[in-house]
C-alpha cells in the first residue's frame, strides 16, 4: 500500500463494532473498544474464557455463530480477528459494500483500517503506525511511552500532574535483564484490583520486560491490550482442568517457559500472596531452581472497600481490619477459619470470595454474637468502570445482595468503618 494512512481518533461511544472471531487476537481487541465504550457485538462459535467473562458480565453481546452479512448491519467498524484468510476475506467484502471500515488481524494489506501501537497516559493517547511495519510502530511506542513515562516521574513534560499511567524509573538497579545463561526468571506480579493504573511501578515496568505472559482472569484487560504482540500471553483461566491440575500446569508452563531462557511475568489480579496461590508458583519456581522476584500488588482487600467510600481502619472507629476468604462455607470440615472467634472481633471484617456463602456466613457471625444491625457494604468489580456497590446490615445484606443481583468478584465489607465517611 503505496499512500500514507490517514490517522483519526474514533469516538465510539454507544456506537456499534463488530469483532469477528473469538480468540486471541479478538481477547487482545476487546478490552480498548469497550473502553471507548463502544457498543460490542462478538460473532465467533466459540470464545476465550476471557471474552466469555466480558459477556457474562453484559459488557457485550455474542452471537455464537459464524458470521453472516447481517451481523454488519448498523455497524461502524469492524475488526476481523479470525484466522481463515477466506473467512476473513468474506467479512472484509461485505464491510466494503457497505463503506464500513474493516481492520483485518491476518492481512494489513487488504484491511481499510490499521491499529496502531498504543499507550495510554491519563487523558492523553500516543498512537503509533509504523508504515506496515507492526515492529517499528511498537519500538516507537515503547521509545514514546519510556520518554513520557521518565517526564512525569520527573514531574515535567507534556503529561507531568495529569494522572499519567505508571512511571518508569530510569536507570533502577534490579531491571530484569535479558538472561545471561540458558535460565530466565519468573515474576510474580500483582496487577492491582481492576483499574489498569492501580498496577505498581516496578509491576508495570516488567510486564513491558516480559516475553511470555501468563495472566489470571481478574488481571485487568486493558494491561494486555498494550503488551508487544510477540509477547507470548498464556491465559491461565483457559487451561483446560481442574482447579487442581490447573496449578499444576501453570507451575509447569512457568518452570518451562523460565529454563528455556524467557522473561516470564505471571500477572496476577490485587497482591500474588492474598488469596492467589502465588507461593505454590513460587516453591514450584525453586525446587526447578527458576530465579523468582514477587512484585506485591494493590489488594483488592483493601481497595475495593476504598473504592466504595470504605476505609478499613478509621480513626476512633476500627483499630483492625481482619481478611478472610468465605470460599468454603463456615459449616464444611475444610474450613480453615474460626468464625465464633472472628464474630467476636469488633474490627473491621473484610471477606473475599464470600458471595456464594453469604448467608450462611452472616447467620453464623450472628449467631456468635455479632450485632445484626452491623452496617455492611457490598462492592462487585471495583475500582472498574463497571463498579456496584450496596449498603446493607449483617441481618439483611444476603437477602439484599440477592435481590440486586450482584455478582462477583465481589467484596463485603462489615463494620462500623461502612458508615464512616458518610454519618
Ligand atoms: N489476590 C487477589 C484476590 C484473589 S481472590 C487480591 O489481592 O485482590 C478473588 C477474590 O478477590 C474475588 O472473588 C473477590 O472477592 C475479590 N476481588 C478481586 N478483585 C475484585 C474487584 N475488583 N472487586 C471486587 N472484588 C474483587
């Protein structure tokens, strides 16, 4: 393609986009187009367990089906993320027809539209095409994003103070370097609770390191949407055991990935080490004799109540937050957790993964004393633009959750600290 394209920054808000294909490719899409609010339509047989989780949560609607030319009706765009070049080619011909631009994963040549290589600094976004060269556009990119980035640590430039993406320190002694001898090295990284700049610095600034990627489902999408595209991303949600064999075959891909010489970032949603098996990772990392670094992360624990308008301590209020997961009813034998002895707690409680148990949690913590009337705040996907949140009492919130249907991953909050901010 001998003329310059044309570059323009597309307002899709409420307007609709057609992504064809369920993938990876489609996964890698997804999350920037819904972050422009764009009205998402997905055609694919089949989806990742990602794109899946985006549907379960209404953010877009799926048509599990191959594509027919009807699916381009009210369209503004298309994105073509389907292997088949035929296929591909049937999608691009009628988005012609039809005057609607039509970006294509498997053919530049043939699409009427190019994604550029992005980074995204607070209210500003750096766009880079590369002249058909996807390597350059992202050697631009990094170049741009590592220039902007080193401006605002240093509180100058163009994005100083505006509430830029990740700084990245210059010149800081523990990059991890490409390895020496045949062995790379794993880090195990908190990705923070939702909110793609609620990663930590030295987080953000390894995932840009990585070669291989392997991300849980709660990482936030818009994190791997800026991942170089020969960035080999595993997605952990997708392999297909149990929860058992899973974390086997997560401990084995990330042993195998790091003796084979790769830079491998195993992305995990809030802090590795509450409640995300990261120190399984880790000792199975060290018995293979894999380097480990663990990049704590931004707890949701902590941040969603935040997010919500909760503190967890508050002065003259709670003097201790206790958190404990709620993934195993209080009755089971596989309970691990004292809940007479937490019900006598006056602190604050936080529960995680507490939703399914919720009633029976609340009727024993009464049960044992504490007040019914205890204020309760209920928060699903926080620090997300898809954030709800309730307030309730111990006595009433299981009911209440119910009724609004939240669903998680969620967060409950019981305390005096719910009510400490607002009277
Ligand atoms: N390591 C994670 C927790 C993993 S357990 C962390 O430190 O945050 C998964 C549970 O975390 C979910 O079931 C939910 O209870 C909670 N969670 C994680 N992200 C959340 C979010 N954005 N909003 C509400 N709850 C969240």
């Amino acid at each position: 393609m001998s003329a310059n394209p044309y570059p323009l920054g597309l307002r899709l808000a409420g307007r609709r986009v057609v992504v064809v294909g369920g993938g990876a490719v489609a996964t890698r899409r997804v999350p920037a187009l819904l972050d422009a609010d764009a009205e998402v339509l997905l055609v694919a047989p089949e989806v990742t367990p990602a794109l899946q989780a985006h549907v379960d949560a209404g953010r877009l609607h799926w048509r599990p089906r191959r594509f027919v030319p009807e699916d381009l009706d009210g369209a503004w765009l298309v994105q073509v993320a389907v292997d088949d070049p035929h296929a591909a080619a049937a999608v691009s011909a009628v988005a012609a027809e039809r005057r609607i631009f039509c970006v294509r994963a498997d053919d530049r040549a043939a699409a009427t539209a190019w994604t550029p290589a992005v980074t995204r600094h607070g209210p500003v976004t750096v766009a880079v095409l590369g002249g058909g060269d996807p390597r350059r556009a992202v050697g631009v990119r990094d170049a741009v994003r590592e220039l902007l980035n080193a401006q605002a640590a240093a509180g100058v430039g163009p994005v100083a103070g505006v509430g830029v993406g990740p700084p990245v320190p210059v010149g800081s002694g523990d990059a991890v370097t490409p390895p020496a001898g045949p062995v790379g090295r794993v880090a195990l990284v908190g990705a923070g609770p939702g909110d793609p700049e609620l990663i930590t610095v030295k987080g953000w600034r390894l995932l840009t390191e990585a070669e291989v990627v392997v991300a849980d489902r709660l990482v936030p999408g818009l994190l791997l949407d800026e991942l170089r595209p020969d960035v080999e991303l595993v997605d952990a949600a997708k392999i297909p055991y149990g929860p058992s064999r899973t974390q086997e075959e997560i401990n084995r891909i990330l042993v195998d990935r790091a003796l084979a010489g790769k830079v491998v970032v195993r992305l995990k949603g809030g802090d590795p080490y509450v409640f995300g098996r990261g120190g399984e990772e880790l000792l199975a990392c060290a018995a293979a004799g894999v380097p480990v670094t663990v990049v704590p992360g931004v707890t949701s624990a902590i941040a969603v109540p935040a997010a919500a308008g909760v503190p967890v301590t508050h002065r003259a209020v709670a003097h201790e937050f206790t958190v404990v997961s709620g993934h195993v009813a209080p009755d089971s034998p596989a309970s691990l957790v004292r809940w007479e002895a937490l019900a006598g707690l006056r602190g604050t409680l936080v529960v995680l993964m507490g939703l399914k148990n919720l009633a029976a949690i609340t009727a024993t913590l009464t049960r044992h004393g504490r007040d019914a009337a205890t204020p309760v705040a209920v928060v699903q996907e926080g620090t997300t633009g898809a954030q709800r949140s309730l307030r309730s009492t111990l006595g009433t919130v299981a009911a209440d959750v119910a009724g609004a249907g939240l669903r998680p991953p969620a967060i409950v909050v019981i305390g005096e600290v719910v009510d400490a901010l607002t009277g």
